[in-house]
C-alpha cells in the first residue's frame, strides 16, 4: 500500500483529505504542523506529500525545500486556497514539486498521485461528500 504524508493546519480539511485518500486506498499519516511533517520522515518511504501552503510557524514552500533535501525524489503537491504561480517558487528547482489551488479537485489530486492507468486514481469517481458518507467520526457529525 502506497503512503501519503498530508500536512493541513486546518482539522477538517486535513480529516476530509485523509478520509479520501484512505477510501481510495493509500496509507495517510496525517500531521497539522511543519514540524510533525519533518519529524515524520525518517524511516517512513512516504509516495508522495500533500501540503497546504499557508501554516503558521513554518510554511509549505520551506517545508517542500526542506523535504527536497531530506528525502530526495519524493514527489510534493503544495496546496493552496490563495492561487500560488509556480514562478514563485522557482528558483526553489524541486522536480518533483506540483501546485493545486483549493477546493481541491481530487480527480486531479488522484492524477498526481498515481501514474496514469494504475491503482486507485483510475477507480476513484467519488466527490469528498461521497468518501465521507460511511465514516460516522467525521468532526462535523
């Protein structure tokens, strides 16, 4: 099973996500902060992180150049509800760094995820409503 390191300050938009991602098959470790995000990757082979862009304390552009460095390769999808350019962070050089703007568009999440034709990003059709449902712990309920 494939990991993914979600780092979201907010508690529901990390929840959700997690859930999500969970439903269509990976294995989520779920941290609000930088700092947990860091502390997370020795010893884990993460697949990929997903990271909101806008954290107090440390934010997602220096949390993706101090990934770069500790865990070489490893793709990182920055997440924003501001539109963030890639020009901003360019001379930041990460390949394997992607930008997605918030709401989330989880077909496409699931693209960056998977590479086309395998595994969960090919089954998913389900909105973020629908990953939910059977999940009764969902802080809003």
């Amino acid at each position: 099973m494939k990991r993914v390191l979600v780092v979201e300050d907010d508690a529901n938009e990390r929840f959700t996500l997690m859930r999500v991602l969970e439903r269509v098959g990976y294995a989520v470790t779920a941290v609000s902060t930088a700092e947990e995000a860091l502390a997370a990757l020795p010893g884990a082979q993460f697949h990929a992180v997903v990271s909101d862009v806008m954290m107090p304390e440390t934010d997602g552009v220096s949390l993706a150049r101090d990934i770069a460095e500790r865990a070489p390769g490893t793709p990182i999808i920055l997440v924003s509800a501001f539109h963030l350019a890639p020009r901003q962070v360019d001379r930041m050089r990460i390949a394997t760094l992607h930008f997605m703007d918030k709401p989330l568009d989880l077909p496409k999440l699931l693209a960056l995820l998977e590479s086309p034709g395998d595994g969960p990003a090919e089954r998913c059709a389900c909105s973020v409503e629908e990953a939910l449902v059977q999940h009764q712990d969902h802080p809003l309920r």
